[in-house]
C-alpha cells in the first residue's frame, strides 16, 4: 500500500522566491553585459595605443620595439577575461528564462511555452490523445522541466503505462526529497540545457555498444613495443649521430609505418565519429558530476547515483578519461609534435586505447543516459509539486477496482476557476451516467478523472483535497476522429476505438473506461442497445467508469445495469442572456437541454 507522505516543504512563498531569484539574475545580466561593454572599450583604447605606438616607432626608430608587448599583452588579457564574463552572462540569461518560466506555470501563462512532447502522441493509445497529454497546453507541457531527451522520453513512458506499487512508493519519496531543492533543479536547467542541444541518446547509445575492433591483446602489446623502440633508436641517433644509428632509426621507422598501415583502417573505423560521440559525452559529464555530487536519502535517488558508478568509478570521471585521451590525440596535429608522434606510433595507440576505453565504459552509456533520465523525470514532477503546494499524493491501494477523489480538478484550469467535484467509483457505485447540455463539464470531469489516474500512476501528485485509487489501466473515447486518409467515418473510428478498449479491460489490472458521447454517430435504438451492451460486458469485467450523455434516452439504460450503476448530470440556466453553468455533479438526469437556447443566443432564428 502506498500512502500520502509528508513533503519537506519549499520556500514558503515559491512565487515570491521565484520573483526574488529572477530579480537577482535580471541584475546580474546587466552588470555583466556593463563589464563586457566596458571591456570591448577597453579593448579598442588599447589596439588604438598600440597602433599609434607602433607608428611613431615605424617613423622615428624609438622607443624599442619591444615597447609594444605591452599594449598586446593588455589586449590579450583583455580578450582572455572576455570569455568567463562571456559565460557568466549565458548563465544569467538562461537563469532568467528558467525563473520566467516557473513563474508563467504558477500564474497559469504556460500554455504554448514549453515543450509540447508532440513527437510522444501515438493516435491509437488508448487514452493519449482523449486526455490531452501531448501537444501544445498538454500535461506534459505543463510537467516537462526536462532538458535533456532522455528525461523527455523517461516522463512520457510514465504518463504512457501505469507503473506498480512499489515503484509509485518509490517515486513519490524521491519527488518529496527533491521536491524542496530549487537549486538542483536551476543546475540541471543550466547543464541540461547544452546536453539537450548537442546530444542524440540513441546514436550514443548505439556508439557505446559498438563491437570491440581491437580486441587482441597481442597486437597492443606489439604496438607498444614498437613504439618503445622507435623511441630508443631516435634517442640512439640524437646520441650518436653516425650511420648505423641512422639506419637502424630508418628501419624501426618502415616497420612501424607497415604495421600503422596494416591497421590503418581499423583505426579509421574506432576514431570515425569518435570526436562527435566524445563531445556529446563532455556535454553530458557535467550533469553527471553535479547529480553524483547531490546528497540523496530516497531509495530511488540512491538506486539511480549507483548507476553513475560502474567498477568504484563515477561515470563523469570515466567521461574525462575519454576526453584526456582525445585531448592527446589532437596533440598530433602539433607541428612540433608530429614528428614525434609519427615515431611513437600516437595515433594508433590512442586508437587502441579509445577502443579499449568504449569496450569497458560503452555499455554503461545507456544505464548512465537512462538513470539522467529518470532524475529528470522525478525532478519534474517535483517542480510541480512544489509550485501546486496544495495536491496531494494519492493513496494506492491494493484490492478491487476503485477511484475515490474529493475536491477534485483538472490540473490544465487556472486555480482560481477550477470547480471541483468528488467522485467515487468501486465501493457501492462502479459505473456513472453522466447527462447535461453541451459546455456543462461532462468531458471535463472525465479528463479530470483521468488525468488524475494518469498523475497518480505517474508518481505525481494530483488536483484534489483526497485521492485513493487502485492500480488501473484506462481507456479513454473523449477525441475520436474520422479520418479522410484512412477513409474511416467518425462512427467507425468511435467502435474500433472501443473494441480497443473492451480488449484493455481482459487485461491484467481493471479498468477505468471514460466513454464521451458514447455512440453518438448511430440512431438512438442503436445506441442505446449498443451502449447498454458494452457497458455491462466492461462492468462485468470488473471494470469502473463513466458515460457521458446530452441524449436522455441514454440515460435510460442505468435501470438495466443494476443498483451500482447511477445517473449524475450538470446543470445549466440562462441568466441575463447569458448561459450559466455551475460545473458540479448534481444526482440523477438532467431534465432540459440547452441546444435550442445556445442557437438563439448565437442568432439562429430556431
């Protein structure tokens, strides 16, 4: 079972410390972008000084030349003390528009801001579309802090596929830790921001486990000998300087250049995309060392930083080892070096250490990708945790099928005009009939309900005062389309969709059905003996759910489903020429509709 927990609370005021931050960072840009400006100033003086320097030295012979080490050294200091500044302001910037975005979630200006995730909407999910999961103002918009793909893939596959007990308990404690850490949370916006940019987790994925191409210790081992005797004969014929010196250095140097052809292209092949694949996991070291070095209680957090570790070593210490080695390869391209290199045989040996380096590390790239992931997932749902103070964990608990909400919202509404309802699905009552006129919340109330076992089932908290629910799968009818491609009528897209979702209810956990206007393509006797049908097949699968209705023949069928099946509807009146709605849940049929009055308000003469 798992139960609401208490949270270590944020700042007090997370509105307030936002504006403080922002504020604070606003200043910081300024004052930097002043001393970059103050630099390039100084800049031009100097180059100004040091050409005039260097024209009266030209036309009169005096001062000394060296006179004008002065001026260029000043230049390049200044040109060095660029570069920090130049970062400093970046981080500002970025700082900025992370405290910005935090405060356009808390005062729900959000929407079409973020990160849609539409790439993660898949038509024929089976509640996906219907709950508004993907896309611009979707959930995943308003959850995503994530800066890095992973973190984007690891938050969908959880709004995606409910998770299990123990791993929800597991969630929820790590989201309570992190919940509270603003700071962790600005860094991984800092560092993921560059790992996002220049990072394909699939292609380093892949990198990573590429088979071994040198994978016989031998051929090291003569690599390395011939180097170590290349290097003693140039030593021998700097010492001795006469023929036989020189012909054994030329010697040593054809066999060494025959065995680097020899393996000319295996080389090619390990050092081929080395140096993109090398700089995606540079990007990358950087938000694992800040993660390695966050301290953590949570089992989960724990689990994950064990992740970053593979043989004692942490993973952004085996990412610079793999940087120090390219840094060495490139050293050959120094002309001073090249020679050198060429006797030492530098770049097949660095080839052969790359190669040993990804045959020891590679497989870990992807456990190190996916443990980033779910921190970001997890500090995302601590975000909003943090700036919605007033959700609660759910409660799961084992046992039959069963959603029990108090209070219960839509997270995508604005707080102030959230109207909240109670529902109770599974103890006496399993199945509603939901009636009313168009606009009234019926397909609210059922988003509301299931993006509230989406978030439960998530890990996250969710829009209400109380929530128990059991573990359930759902199924959703609320945007079923016809499709002119694929030359399907909205009817036969609604009946697929819910052959789908009868097919879900035999699977291992109940379901929660959220059917909108079930039917509503066919005749009313069709309807209503389609509707009763399918209901009571998915209630005797011991499915729970809801139907929405504006047909009141439809409500009709609650009298043969049983005592555990009631009508609800909301309500609606016309008031100074204008249509009012309350929003809430009111017992039994709604006894008028709205349709006739809605097309004389917009001027149809009905």
């Amino acid at each position: 079972m798992t139960a609401p927990r208490a949270a270590a609370p944020p700042p007090p005021d997370l509105h307030a410390e936002y504006s403080r931050r922002l504020a604070l960072h606003e200043h910081a840009r300024k004052r930097w972008d002043q001393v970059d400006a103050r630099l390039a100033d100084l800049r031009l003086v100097v180059f100004v000084l040091a050409a005039a320097l260097a024209g009266y030295t030209y036309a009169y012979g005096q001062p000394s030349w060296w006179w004008l080490s002065v001026p260029a050294g000043a230049f390049v200091g200044l040109l060095l003390a660029h570069e920090p500044i130049h970062r400093r302001a970046v981080r500002s910037v970025r700082t900025i528009e992370f405290y910005k975005r935090g405060l356009a979630r808390m005062e729900d200006r959000w929407a079409g801001t973020g990160v849609a995730g539409s790439n993660f909407l898949n038509l024929d999910h089976p509640y996906a579309a219907d709950l508004d999961l993907f896309g611009s103002g979707s959930l995943f918009e308003r959850l995503c802090t994530a800066r890095t793909k992973a973190g984007e893939e690891a938050l969908a596959s959880w709004l995606l596929a409910p998770s299990t007990p123990d791993v929800l308990s597991r969630r929820h404690a790590a989201v309570v830790e992190l919940r509270p850490r603003l700071d962790l949370r600005e860094d991984l916006e800092l560092l993921g921001a560059d790992v996002r940019a220049g990072i394909d987790p699939a292609a380093l994925a892949s990198w990573g486990t590429t088979p071994r191409v040198f994978p016989n210790r031998p051929i090291r081992i003569v690599a390395a000998l011939l180097a170590t005797f290349g290097a003693s004969a140039l030593a021998y014929l700097i010492y001795k300087q006469d023929p036989p010196a020189s012909l054994l250095f030329v010697l040593m140097l054809l066999i060494e250049g025959v065995f680097a052809l020899w393996l000319a292209k295996r080389v090619d092949r390990v050092l081929a995309g080395v140096d993109e694949r090398a700089h995606d996991l540079t990007l990358l070291s950087g938000l694992l060392d800040r993660l390695e070095r966050e301290p953590l209680d949570a089992p989960l957090l724990r689990s994950l930083r064990e992740a970053l570790v593979t043989g004692g070593s942490p993973a952004s210490r085996r990412i610079r080892s793999l940087g120090n080695l390219l840094h060495l390869l490139d050293s050959r391209d120094n002309q001073f070096f090249m020679p050198f290199a060429l006797v030492l045989l530098w770049k097949t040996q660095l080839a052969m250490k790359i190669d040993a380096w990804r045959a020891a590390n590679g497989p870990q790239v992807a456990g190190w990708l996916a443990a980033t992931g779910d921190f970001e997932a997890l500090s995302a749902l601590a975000a909003y945790a943090a700036e919605n103070p007033s959700d609660v964990f759910p409660e799961i608990v084992p046992g039959p099928a069963l959603f029990d909400a108090a209070g219960l919202g839509h997270p995508l509404i604005a707080r102030a005009e959230c109207v909240t309802n109670d529902v109770t699905l599974g103890l006496e009552t399993t199945a509603l009939v939901v009636s009313g006129s168009n606009m009234s919340g019926k397909s609210t109330l059922l988003r509301a309900i299931g993006v509230a076992t989406v978030m439960s089932l998530a890990g996250g908290p969710v829009r209400a005062s109380r929530l128990r629910l059991s573990p359930l799968a759902v199924g959703a009818t609320l945007r079923v389309q016809d499709s002119l491609q694929a030359g399907r009528s909205r009817f036969y897209a609604e009946i697929t969709r819910v052959r789908q979702i009868v097919d879900v209810s035999c699977g291992r956990l109940p379901l929660l059905f959220l059917l909108d206007e079930l039917f509503s393509g066919t005749n009313s006797h069709d309807r209503r003996v389609g509707a009763e049908a399918v209901i009571r097949g998915l209630l005797d699968r011991h499915a729970i759910g809801l139907v929405t209705t504006h047909d009141l023949a439809l409500a009709e069928i609650v009298a043969g489903l049983g005592p555990r099946t009631l009508n609800v509807h909301f309500e609606d009146h016309f008031e100074d020429g204008v249509m009012r709605f309350d929003y809430r849940i009111h017992p039994g049929v709604v006894q008028h509709s709205n349709a006739l009055a809605l097309m004389r308000a917009v001027g149809l003469d009905v």
